[in-house]
C-alpha cells in the first residue's frame, strides 16, 4: 500500500505546484502532503532532520543536501525557474520598469517597498541595490515581511510595492497586480531543481511524482503559474 508522498518546498514554487498535485492524484491514486517554506528554511529544517519525500528548492542548496546524505545522489532534476516581478495594488498608477533606468527610477520614487528578507528573491534583490549603486538610496525604504506574504503587503498598506517571485504575485490576484517583470538585461531569475530522499519509504510514488512535475505535459499549466522551463 502507497504512503502519502511527503512534498518540501520552495514558496516561490507553492502556486505552482499546487495547480498539478490534483491532476497527479486523480491519475495515479495517490496522495500527496504538501509543505512550504522559504527556500534557506526548508534546507536548514532537512538538514535538521525534517522528513521528506521529494524536496523543491534551488539546485545549489539540493547540491548541498546530496553531499551531506539527506538527498539520494544522481536524483536531481531540473524543475524550472521564476522570474522576479515588482508588485502593487489592483487600481494604482501604471508602474514602468521595462527599462534598467525606469526600474531604478521606479525604485527611488516609491515609499516603500516589501521584500521577502529570509528568502533567496529576497537576497538577490538586497544584493541586486548593491550592484545597481542604490542601497544607500533604496534600502532605508525596505519593508521586510515574511515569505509568502510579501506580495500582499501592498493590499495590506504595508508598503506601496513589494519584489518578490511572479509566482507570488500572480497568486496573490486580483487585489495584487504584476506590475512588471524586472528588466530582461539583469536576468531575475530563481532556479529551482527537485530531489529525491536517500531515505524514502516508497521510491516507486516518490520516482512518479518527480517525473510527473518535470514532464512537459504539465508546462502550460506551470507557465501560467509564472513557472518557466528552458
């Protein structure tokens, strides 16, 4: 008799995932249990020793949880990447940010912005002010709130806008809309792999469900999501 699978991942990739887990079900009978968190936690909660099943996070961070044991090596596949996208309120003023120039100038205009602070999108976007030579200018207008709930910050009047993963923003609709995608010439992107446990109660559901995420059968529904494959 199949277990329920245990599935660990990313938040940026919840929207996502959570649109294929039923289609998965109903096709093979079996049952899924679902957990999120940021991508650093769900690293530190494995390595702690969290069970799991298959696990969603960046491939450097499955990279990691191979070499200490806790991922079964040679399991790891690419799932797909999301991109960082600026979020605000449904009905404010059209924000442009097609440009490096007119998403640094949007940046500087706003009050404050949300950023997830304890996840990967929020690092790269701390470390991204310091490339782009406006921390100074851009960070004391930071807004930290938890991953998950960064892009309804701007619903919540929190902060005027909130950077965070598209998939966020796209499940955080209709009181949030994407703004705009950051601009193609900073690349914004969150990689994201899948791994297996090296210490799995049904390798056979675990191998399906892995192949059933990463199948080009499910990528329309996943670029919906604001997950893209490449």
């Amino acid at each position: 008799m199949h277990q329920q699978i245990q599935l660990f991942g990313a938040i940026a990739v919840r929207p996502a995932v959570l649109a294929l887990i039923p289609r998965f079900e109903t096709a093979t009978g079996l049952t899924v249990a679902v957990r999120w968190e940021v991508n650093p936690t769900v690293k530190k909660q494995i390595e702690a020793g969290e069970a799991f099943d298959l696990v969603i996070i960046n491939p450097s961070m499955v990279q990691d949880l191979t070499a200490t044991g806790k991922v079964k090596a040679g399991s790891q596949v690419w799932f797909g990447r999301v991109g960082m996208g600026v979020a605000a309120k449904a009905g404010s003023r059209p924000l442009d940010i097609r440009s490096v120039d007119a998403f640094i100038h949007a940046l500087k205009s706003a009050e404050t912005i949300a950023y997830a602070s304890d996840g990967t999108s929020g690092g790269y976007f701390s470390a991204l002010l310091d490339r782009l030579g406006i921390a100074d200018e851009v960070k004391p207008k930071l807004v930290a709130v938890p991953g998950g709930q960064t892009a309804s910050a701007v619903c919540q009047a929190k902060a005027e806008l909130a950077v965070v993963p598209v998939t966020s923003i796209l499940a955080a609709a209709p009181e949030v809309v994407l703004a705009g995608r950051f601009p193609a010439e900073l690349r914004s992107y969150i990689d994201f792999a899948i791994g297996v446990s090296a210490d799995l109660r049904d390798a056979e559901a675990a191998r399906r469900l892995s192949e059933f995420l990463t199948s080009t059968s499910v990528d329309d529904i996943l670029a919906a999501k604001g997950v893209e494959r490449r």
